[in-house]
C-alpha cells in the first residue's frame, strides 16, 4: 500500500512482528522441553509429556515436558540444598544477581516479548509495551529490596524453599511477581508455570544460567493441574504462592491446613468499572477498552462490571459501542490489531456458553459488525445491556472480552452494587469530582481502586484482593514480608495441650462475688444458648468459679452483634486510641482484683499476677499509641500519579486466645484488632477463662461500642472451629495445637476468610515478641488506591 493509499483510507496496518527469533529458539528445543532443576537441563523421569499450540492458529509449537512425582522431589531437594547457601550470602550479593536478571530481561526483550505472543495469544504491543518492561522492573525494584535487607526487614529471616505456580494470562509477569521477592530475602524456588504457556518461563531459565545464577536457587518444572498438585502437597516445601482460579484456591487452602505452609493466594475478580455522571466519557470509555478488552479480558481484575450512573447511561453506550466498532481482532504479532486470541479451545468454549446464558436471562448483546480471523481461538470485544445484577454473567467469573452493564442512582447504590459479589480484588472509578472518587474508594471491598484509570500495576504497590479473591499481596513491602518470617520462631518450642486438673471438691475463695459469669454479646451480658456452664479450676483442682458454655448459637449471635457494629472502622484512629487508653486505666483502677483472680486460677504468686496485670496494662497503652502511628503510605510508581498504600481492618475477626497467659493473652490479641478498626469475636483461655470474663465490667465502664468486643467461654477448639466455618467471619487468630489449627485451616476454606495460625510458643510479657506491627500487620489489610495526575 502506497503512503497516498495510507493517507485516503487512514486504515492500521497490518504491521507484522517478525518471529524468526523466537522460532529458532523453540526449533533449537529439539521438538521436546526439558526441566529445570539444580541448575541443569533434565528429562522428565516420567516420560511424559504434552504439545503447546499457538492459540492464533492452532499450530503446535513443541512438546511440553510433564513433571511427575519424581521431578518434584528432585527439584524440591534441589532448592532445599541451595537455599542455605543463598540465605548466607549478603543482601548485596543477592542484589547484584537480581539486577543481572533485570538487565538480561531487556537485553532480550523482544525474544520474550515475541515468545509470550507466540505461546499466549495476547498482542505484541502489550508483550512489548508493557508485560516484559514490568518484569524487568520487578527484578530491578526486589535487587533493591536485597540490599536493603538488613535494615528494612531486621528480626526477620527466609521461609526456605517456596513453591510457585502461576497462571497462563500473564506467563512471565506472574513469574516475575513470584520469583524476585522470594529470591530476595534468601529462598530458593520451585516453580510451575501454566501448562498452556510454559515457554517464557523456560527462556527465562535460560536466563538464570547467563546470569550465573548458583544452581538450585530457581527450578522450573513444567506440567499439568498434577504437578501442582505434587508441589502443593510436598513435605518439604515451606510457602505455597498461588495466582489461579477460586476454586483451585479453595482446594490448594484446604491441602495445605495443618502443614504449617505459609500460603498466599491471588485469585479470582469480578471487578466493578463505576462511572460517575461528571466522568469525562471519552477518557472513560478508553478506560473499558483497557479494563476488559486488555489481554481479551483474560485478567483477574478486569473491569467486568460495568456500573453507570442512570443519566448517562444511554449516552455512555452509545459512545462505547461506537468505539467497539473500531477495535481489531487478529494476528497476536500484528502491531495494529487491538485484541489477540483466546488462549485455548476450552476457555474459548467457556465464553461462548457463559455470554449465550446471559443472553437466554435477558440480556442485549452488543458485537462489533468486523468478522474474525477464519481459524485460531478468537472472540469479539461484547457488551451485554440491560443485566440483572443477580443474573449469571454479572456473578460468574467470564475470564474473556466479556463487558456486563448495569446503572444505579446514588453513589450509596454503586458501592452497594460493587460490593455486591464474593470477589474482591480490584475496582475503578471514574469522576472529575476526586472528592467523591476517594470518597467511594475506601468503601469499595476490595484490594486495588484505580481512580481515573485502570489495570495500572508496579512492584513497588502492593496487589492483591479481600474475600474470596485471596489473600496476601504481590509486590510492595507487604508482599515482600509474606516471604519471611521472624527469627525467633526458629527457636520457639510447640504448643501443647496441657491435662486438665482434676476436680478436687475444694471452693477457693477471692475478694469477688462468686457466681456463674455470663456471655459478652452486643454489649451486654447474655446467658450461653445451651444453659450450660463449665468449671474453673485451680491446678489442684479447687473451683474457682464458673463460666458460660457457648456453642453454636452463641457463636452466631456475637458475630451478627458484629456486624451490626460495623461504625467501627470508620472511627478515627484518635478516638480509638481514647478508647484504649479509657480501658487501660480501668484495668488499672481493679489491679488488685485481677491479680487476685489470676492468682486463683493459676497457683501463682501474687506478685507475679500484679505483674501479667501491669503488662496488661502497659499493652493497652502501647496499642492505643499506634492506633494513629500504624500508617500507610504514599507509592511513587514510575508514572504521573501516585498510589495511597491504606492499612484498613479485616472487618469481623476472631481470637481464640492463648491458653496462657490468661490476661495478657486476651489482652495483647484482642487490643491490636480493635485499635485497627475490627469488631471481635474472642474465645478466652478455657483454664483462665475468669479473667476474661471478669474484664468485660471494664469494659462496659469505658465506652467500648456495643458488639465491637464479644466474648464466648467454652471449649476452644470447637468454639473456634464453628467460627472458621462462619461465612461473615473475614479473619481468624488462633494460638494453640497444632493439631487444631490444620482443622481450623481447613473449615476456613468455605469463604477463603484469612487465618492466622500460632502453633509455637510466644513470651507473651516480651515486647519483642508479644506486641508490636506484627500484629498490626495480622490485623489490617492494604488497599492500594491509584490516583493519576495531570492532563
């Protein structure tokens, strides 16, 4: 076409991206992949393995080694053998192999970018414009973190080896996400990436040996859903980072209880696009074309939901279907086309039924008039109008160019309706008035809001979602600690269940009236459901008093007076701290009371419980100074904005309190939660439950909300155990058993709520180890809220 041809019909294109390169790279695999593990190629001991197409057109590319039980151990042992040596090296030394991988990255940039294309379907501009400059930005930023290390992260140490596995939407980015924080801080990997899209993740280790990279830090193993599987389930993996779907999350959650993995999960989104009627239109109809019709919409935060404001929402479609009109589906190498391929048969099979379902509820299907490319996995940019919000698009994760639409009113009825889904890992807001737009943005639940954009990310920001979009975050300093622990755990001993004593028949006596102590529910005091109670006893036996058996009910009753205290959280950090300080100076006020009562329960001398009460009270001072010191921050990334890092509560927690000691165990767990903006649900120590009890007098003597603390006396274990089941539960504290908390873990998979399971013992009265941002950190979770600047 001549360039006068060009200028009449201003039509793109095509401008085809030469893939020579990466042919020679795939021929040069010999038809077959191998693994890599101990810093060496390797056959597949099982023999097996699988081809990998091209999803543009069906065209198989090579054959995919299928890792079996064998290779996982092998690559296990491989990584566990290195990963003393890596932690041993200083941060420096750690850095500079970071950076070398960074700088390999660019060197060969538009081999991977070529490759990612090739192997995943999406378009070469986002391979090369943005997924790849990321990668290496992702190393570049956690190079920084290595050095930094000693300083930034004192006190804390590597997990040991991590088991990765990674999605096929974004192959090398999700790598990259994974990789470089762990490797950082001095672990060492095994990673899997998607079946579908393996052979980034090959180049890069490839990468790894140019590097010099010491053998073992970084294994890939290649195969299908089995070999995570394996990875999941090995004994001698100690973190467990999945990015996938909800429902692998749920089963990995549940395989994991009890191993005292740690676990990080990024899954599912059905993320709200919110357009306000002072929007800019234009600019946000450019932002969907980039929330949904990114990657074909095959992103865990695309902007799937589209909720506008009434007035505007006839206008707004006009306008957004008019520009569907222009967007070009083709040849992922093509420079000019706008939407790349779908990924597989399967997943483009699951569109088209997923879209015909909407259809057959009532929806109007929106399609641009151009035709698709005659063969490969392709499906139109789509609009559906007129959507119910309970009807199966609007709830169901679609995972393609797939656009579901629905208005509201009042800026109360778009945060009703974003919220108005089990997913909650991303949103977007669109509105000239920024008042408003960071007025909605903390009210929306979930991980990341973008204001006035959309799909922004760095490594340096934190991502990652509330609910049952995970937990944990990739990325920024949050993500960075989940791939560390303190040293002092190194050293701490189990805890175990002690007998209890036997009934000896003898009453102590104390200064207290003595009589069965209720429930604390709502506020008040309330008598256990069952109308039972349960004794409390001295070491030799003697009664003490009596407490409430809670069960089920009971469990039930706390959470909804939970729930219904829920202004809570948006008190200000600095009434909060009042209230705190309010509750340690009545403590304070009935010293002598308490260390008597724990003096009963305990044997102890009295001068040791005058201690653990003056701790107490020293803990509620300390939680009340951080209520306005526990702060977020403000990110820099690499463009025209900024991202506001906001520390906010899980919503309803529950405790189950050490058994030991009974005062400040309750105290220090249950003050870090409430001080961050959580309503709690608290199961006491069972042997000092009388503590507990008898400091919910102070409590209703120091303008404590009703519901913001409910206590349940009675067993531990089955009391924590109805609480990990409970839907509107979002997190749970457990310190105890070992044995308990892999039950715990597991119930807690139904709503994928965020536990915390302490299987070691604590020095509850050490500073170090009993209070401080630890907990802090256990108690809130980020949102990272996006906000561009400029013209």
């Amino acid at each position: 076409m001549s360039i006068a041809e060009i200028l009449d019909t201003m039509e793109y294109g095509p401008a085809p991206e030469s893939d020579k390169e990466a042919r020679a790279w795939i021929a040069a695999l010999g038809g077959e992949t191998k693994l890599f593990i101990g810093g060496q190629w390797r056959k597949a001991k099982s023999g097996e393995s699988f081809e990998t197409a091209s999803p543009a057109t069906g065209e198989v590319l090579v054959k995919i080694a299928q890792a079996g039980p064998a290779d996982v151990d092998a690559a296990v042992k491989a990584a566990a053998k290195a990963q003393p040596g890596w932690a041993a090296l200083s941060g420096h030394q750690r850095a500079r192999y970071l950076y070398a991988l960074a700088r390999l990255i660019q060197r060969h940039s538009r081999l991977f970018a070529v490759l990612e294309a090739l192997d995943n379907g999406k378009p070469i501009r986002e391979t090369r414009d943005i997924d790849i400059p990321l990668v290496a930005r992702h190393f570049y930023h956690h190079a920084g973190w290595a050095q930094l290390i000693d300083t930034e992260l004192a006190g804390r140490e590597a997990l040991g080896v991590c088991g990765q596995i990674i999605p096929w939407n974004f192959p090398l980015l999700m790598l990259s996400w994974k990789i470089a924080p762990a490797i950082a801080l001095g672990n060492t990997v095994v990673l899997k990436p998607a079946e579908y899209t393996s052979l980034t993740a090959l180049l890069f280790a490839e990468m790894c040996q140019k590097a010099g990279l010491p053998e073992g830090v970084v294994n890939i193993v290649t195969g299908d859903g089995a070999t995570g599987e394996q990875i999941v389930n090995h004994p001698g993996i100690a973190k467990i980072a999945f990015t996938g779907s909800t429902d692998v999350g749920r089963k990995i959650r549940e395989a994991t209880a009890g191993t005292g993995k740690s676990l990080t999960l990024e899954l599912g989104g059905k993320s709200p696009f919110i357009v306000f009627d002072d929007a800019d239109l234009d600019a946000a109809v450019e932002g969907v074309v980039d929330a949904i019709w990114f990657n074909q919409g095959q992103v865990c935060c695309a902007g799937s939901r589209l909720l506008v404001q009434e007035s505007i929402h006839n206008r707004f479609v006009s306008k957004l279907t008019a520009r569907m009109e222009t967007l070009r589906v083709g040849d992922p190498l093509d420079k000019a086309i706008d939407i790349g391929a779908i990924v597989h048969p399967v997943q483009l099979a699951r569109i088209r039924e997923l879209v015909d379902a909407g259809v057959k509820e009532g929806a109007e299907l929106h399609q641009p008039k151009a035709g698709l490319p005659a063969k490969g996995c392709f499906y139109p940019p789509t609009l559906l109008t007129n959507v119910h919000p309970a009807s199966t698009v609007s709830r169901v994760e679609i995972f393609g160019p797939v656009l579901v639409a629905t208005t509201f009113r009042t800026p109360a009825e778009a945060v009703e309706l974003a919220n108005n889904t089990e997913y909650g890992l991303a949103a977007s807001v669109w509105s000239e008035t920024l008042s408003l737009a960071l007025d909605i943005a903390p009210k929306l639940k979930c991980g990341v809001v973008w204001v006035n954009g959309t799909n922004m990310f760095d490594a340096g920001v934190g991502f990652g979602g509330y609910k049952e979009s995970g937990f944990g975050r990739e990325g920024g300093r949050e993500g960075l600690a989940a791939y560390s622990k303190p040293k002092w755990i190194a050293k701490a001993k189990p805890i175990t269940d002690k007998p209890a004593p036997q009934a000896s028949g003898d009453v102590v006596s104390t200064g207290f009236i003595d009589r069965t102590a209720k429930l604390y529910i709502g506020g008040k005091q309330a008598r256990p459901d069952g109308g039972y109670s349960r004794p409390v006893l001295s070491p030799a036996g003697a009664l003490v008093g009596e407490v409430g058996e809670g069960n089920r009910k009971d469990i039930r009753n706390a959470v909804e007076a939970a729930r219904k205290a829920a202004g809570w959280a948006t008190a200000s950090e600095h009434n909060r701290a009042q209230i705190l300080y309010y509750i340690a100076e009545n403590l304070e006020a009935r010293a002598a009371e308490f260390a008597e009562r724990l003096s009963a329960m305990t044997g102890r001398r009295k001068a040791d419980t005058a201690r653990e009460v003056a701790a107490s009270v020293s803990r509620l001072f300390s939680y009340g100074a951080w209520a306005d010191k526990f702060e977020g921050a403000v990110h820099k990334p690499p463009l025209r904005g900024v991202a506001l890092a906001m520390n906010e509560p899980l919503g309803i927690l529950a405790i189950a309190c050490p058994e030991e000691p009974g005062l400040l165990g309750f105290v220090s767990t249950f003050a870090p939660a409430i001080v961050m903006g959580n309503r709690v649900v608290v199961v006491p120590s069972a042997s000092q439950a009388l503590a507990a009890t008898d400091f919910y007098q102070v409590l209703e003597t120091s303008d404590v909300p009703a519901g913001v603390v409910n206590i349940v006396t009675g067993d531990r274990a089955a009391l924590a155990l109805e609480l990990a089941k409970h839907e509107e539960v979002d997190g749970l504290w457990w310190f105890g058993s070992a044995a308990t908390a892999g039950n715990l873990e597991k119930a807690s998979a139904g709503n994928l709520k965020q536990v915390w399971t302490e299987t070691v013992q604590r020095d509850w009265f050490s500073p170090a180890q009993g209070e401080g941002t630890d907990f802090l950190a256990k108690a809130t979770q980020v949102k990272n809220i996006w906000v561009p600047y400029g013209e």
